[in-house]
C-alpha cells in the first residue's frame, strides 16, 4: 500500500470514527528546506485546529478534546 492510500484510508477511518462530532479531517504538505517533505494531518471543529504527524496521535487529540466538553 502506498504512503498516499494509507494517508486517505487514515482520514477515512478518522472521519467515521467521529461522524457526527461536526469535526472536519485533512492533510496539508509541511516542507523543510533541510529535510523532506511530510504530510501533516488537521482537525478542525469550530475554531479548534488541531494538528498530528501521525493518525494514532490525532485521534488521541481529538478524543481528549471531545471529552472536555
């Protein structure tokens, strides 16, 4: 599975796992001038913006906001 299939079957899981919580999912491109490329996912809900590296570590975010309320 390639690096861009993983990054949407990520989002898509993210997005079902929290339908309905009005949280939207994405990624945008961070770039290094020393190192190379990344992808960083975003949460955003309201004017909430919550960003992760990583799936596992956006989920953990995003369930300690929702939690919060």
């Amino acid at each position: 599975m390639s690096a861009d299939e993983i990054l949407s079957s990520d989002l898509a899981d993210l997005r079902k796992e929290f339908a309905g919580s009005g949280s939207t999912f994405g990624s945008v491109w961070a770039s290094a001038a020393a190192g190379p490329d990344a992808r960083r996912l975003y949460a955003s809900r309201g004017s909430v913006l919550i960003t992760s590296w990583t799936a596992a570590e956006l989920r953990m975010r995003v369930r300690d906001e929702l939690s919060g309320e």
